[in-house]
C-alpha cells in the first residue's frame, strides 16, 4: 500500500501509526505544514525503512509563517521530497492570496536551484494558478497533485504539463473526483489517505484506508487488485528512481 500524503505528525499518537505502517509495509510520505515541524516529524519515521518526510509550508499557513522560508531554505538541502506546498482559494483566503503566492514562488525557486525535488501540491480551487507558477519553474522537480479537484481542462493542462496525482478514498466517493481520476494518466497516479484532514465513516482516515482508494481505482481501470497494486506500485518505484 502507498500512501503519498499524510499528515502523520498531527494524529493524537503518531508513533502508534508508524508502528501500523511499518507492520503492514505502507509506503508512507508524511508531509509537514511548516518548515519548523519538519526535524520533529523526520525524527518520528528515524531507521523506518518505507516513510519519508517532506518539507513544507501549508499556503493556508504562508500569511503566518512567512518568516519560515529562510528555515525552508536552510533545511532543503537534507529534504528530498517537499510538501505540503502551493495554493488555496477558498472563500475567506482573498487577503491572504499575496502572501500565498509570494510564499509558493520562493519554494519553487528554491527547489529549481536545488536541482529540483519531489513535490506534493495543494491546488484547492487555485488549479490554474498553481499551473501557472509550476510553468514558470519547469525545473522545481515533479509536481504530484494532491486531491485535484479542478476543472477538466485544467486537468488536461496539467498532464501536459507532466503532473502526477495522488488520490484518496475522500476524493473517489464524489462522482466527479471519480470522472477526473478516469481522465489521469495510470502511469502518474498514486493513493494518498491525506489523514488525518480527510474523513471516512465519521472518522479521520489513517494510512491503511489507501486500501479503499485502490479498490476504487481498480474499478476506474478495470483491473483486478493484484494488478493495480502493480501499477502504484510501479509508479512509486518509476518516480523515486527516475
């Protein structure tokens, strides 16, 4: 199983999880929302063989944490994977969207000086300028989507533009999430709980729920589980070693 986008650090017992993860050999990428959680969270998954922690700042967070990108900067030599990083557009956000913007900017310049990096992206109603800024920085690394939820045409340019997805059992109940997870390519998809923000059954999802994502995906792709467990799988090795 392969879970590209979970918050583990901000569940009640992180290490518990890890234990869990480690027992049923997740494949776990736990993404920070700020450049001062990341040393805290690298430290939880220290020696374990199949997490990995990524550097980010939340653009929910960037009006606050501003401050924090010379840290980001500091830390990104030691960080191979960034995230949680780009834009939110949501109702409520329109003063914040300079900062926001400012704050992505930086991140995907820093990364391209880096030599680029693996990066999980947030695009909430923001799709298009999150577009906008990745082709403005072609060498900030591989850009993977989280939970996109543009439009079709977006989505299209976002291929092109050679974004991964990473998807989750939240997004593939929605009839659309499930029609924009049809339209990606199979050969750039990935699973992702987003635990523990996303819910299922009135609870927080925890990483083992990729498991309902891969069920919806099979059906998506008309495979069977053992074949589409090969395909992420796949992707995740193609991604980390290319």
């Amino acid at each position: 199983m392969i879970d590209f986008h979970c918050h583990l650090d901000l569940y009640p017992d992180p290490r518990a999880l890890l234990e869990e993860c480690e027992r049923d050999g997740i494949y776990l990428l736990s993404v920070t929302t700020t450049p001062s959680a990341w040393r805290g969270t690298a430290a939880l998954a220290e020696g374990a063989k199949r997490i990995r922690t990524a550097l980010g700042l939340h653009p929910e967070l960037a009006h606050e944490r501003h401050s924090e990108l010379a840290l980001f900067d500091h830390l990104l030599p030691e960080a191979r994977y960034v995230g949680e990083i780009g834009l939110d557009r949501t109702p409520g956000t329109q003063d914040r969207w300079e900062a926001q913007t400012s704050a992505f900017r930086h991140i995907l310049r820093s990364c391209e000086a880096a030599g680029g990096r693996i990066m999980s992206i947030h695009s909430r109603r923001a799709a298009g300028p999150v577009l906008d800024q990745l082709e403005a920085f072609p060498r900030a690394g591989v850009p993977i989507l989280h939970w996109f939820s543009g439009t079709y045409s977006e989505l299209d340019r976002a291929i092109r533009l050679g974004c991964w997805f990473s998807v989750g059992p939240a997004m593939l109940r929605a009839e659309r999430g499930r029609m924009l997870a049809t339209r990606m390519p199979r050969d750039r998809v990935l699973t992702e709980s987003d635990g523990p923000f996303a819910q299922g059954d009135g609870r927080p999802l925890v990483p083992s729920d990729v498991n309902l994502a891969g069920r919806e995906l099979g059906k998506i792709w008309r495979a069977d589980e053992q074949e589409t467990n090969a395909t992420l799988l796949d992707n995740l090795r193609r991604l980390v070693i290319d």
